[in-house]
C-alpha cells in the first residue's frame, strides 16, 4: 500500500510539474547492485539508460561500478569509473569517466544536509576534448512519518575546468523509500538548465523523471 501512495503521488506531481518549464521531457531508469563487505566499505554496480519524448528509443545507457568507504560517521568517500553510450540520430559515441567524491554530512533534529563534491575525469572520443569537471551537490533531507519515508530537494552546479565555465545547473525534488529490508526506491523529477556549448548567451532547459531501485544483495541472499 506504501509503495502505491508513493508511485500516485509521484505520477501526480511529475504529472503537474510538466507545466512548470522544460524544452524537452527525459526519463532515466537505474538499477544498481550493492554489496557491502563491512560497515565501512561497500561496493556498487549501476546501469542507467534514459529516453525522452521526442526519441521513441533510448538515447543515453551506461554502467557504473564503483567503490564506498565510510571513515567517519559523518563522511563518505567513493571512487568509480563509468562507460557511457550517447546516441545522437544514428551515430553512437562514448566516454569513459573515472569520479573521486567526498560527502560530509550534518544531521540536526530530523534534518540532514549532505554536501558531495565530486571531480571527474571524462574521456571522450574525438573530436571532442577530454576534461575535467567539478560538481557539487547539496541536498536537504527530512523524514515524513505519514509515509515512513524521506523526501528531499537539492541543487548541483557543474564546473568545466576546460571551458572555464559553470555550464550546467540541476535541481531535484524526491522521495526515498526503503521499499524492503533489502530494496531502496528513489522517485524523482529534475530540471536542468545547460548552458549552449557554442552561444554561452542562450540557455536550455531540460525536465527529468526518474526512479532508481537499489538492491542490497548482502541483505537479499541472507533471507
């Protein structure tokens, strides 16, 4: 029943928020494996593809996997790698990204706020110049009792060390649910406003809805 209130209430804003802006409507699609090994260290595997409305198959797809660490309570570190695949009309081109992240955390009350600093190194194929980019996230959570889950927002900005630039913007409103001991739910919409790489005048913007499902297979095979 908690998980249906949950998909209505997300159909229902993701619904009215199309009304809000957005050039162009993507929906993103994750599905991650986690493993953790101790209370400090866990890995992941991710899998991404994203479709949009003017595309009737998907044009984005990667997989991720990666490494977490938590030295301290309030600090997590990660380090991963990930292939991606861009498809623009019938040409596919990929990069291949390598992130460090560090993420200090405080908690007041019920309220926690999460900082993520990430660096990445982006590898792309000619011509388009490999890079390095900064992104920092910060999010605020809190609690809601009538739902027994959480709901947060948060605003990332994106630095381009190569252009110099800030080109990209994102703001995210969600929902996160432990759906059960050994599955965690992610319902999201996002806006993103990007910066055009060639008039640095004019500006996009792009709305995303997304769900990520999150399996804990430490949990799921000791059942």
């Amino acid at each position: 029943m908690r998980l249906l209130i949950l998909l209505t209430l997300f159909l229902v804003f993701s619904s009215l928020s199309q009304f809000c802006y957005g050039n162009e409507n993507q929906g993103f699609m994750d599905v991650e494996l986690r493993r953790r090994f101790s209370d400090q260290w866990s890995c992941f595997l991710n899998h991404r593809f994203k479709v949009r409305d003017s595309d009737p198959s998907y044009f984005v797809w990667h997989l991720k996997t990666g490494i977490r660490h938590v030295p301290v309570t309030w600090l997590n570190l990660a380090v991963d790698h990930l292939h991606e695949e861009t498809r623009t009309k019938e040409n596919w081109s990929r990069e291949l990204r390598t992130s460090f992240q560090f993420t200090p955390r405080i908690r007041s009350g019920q309220w926690t706020i999460k900082d993520r600093n990430r660096f990445e190194y982006g590898n792309f194929e000619s011509p388009k110049d490999d890079r390095w980019r900064y992104r920092n996230s910060l999010m605020l959570s809190h609690p809601l009792p009538c739902l027994s889950c959480s709901g947060y927002v948060s605003e990332e900005c994106y630095y381009d060390f190569w252009a110099e630039r800030w080109p990209k913007y994102r703001t995210t409103i969600g929902i996160k649910s432990k759906t059960t001991s050994w599955l965690d739910m992610d319902l999201y919409c996002r806006w993103d406003v990007i910066e055009d790489s060639t008039n640095y005048d004019d500006w996009d913007s792009v709305q995303i809805i997304g769900i990520k499902l999150a399996v804990d297979t430490d949990r799921l095979t000791s059942r």
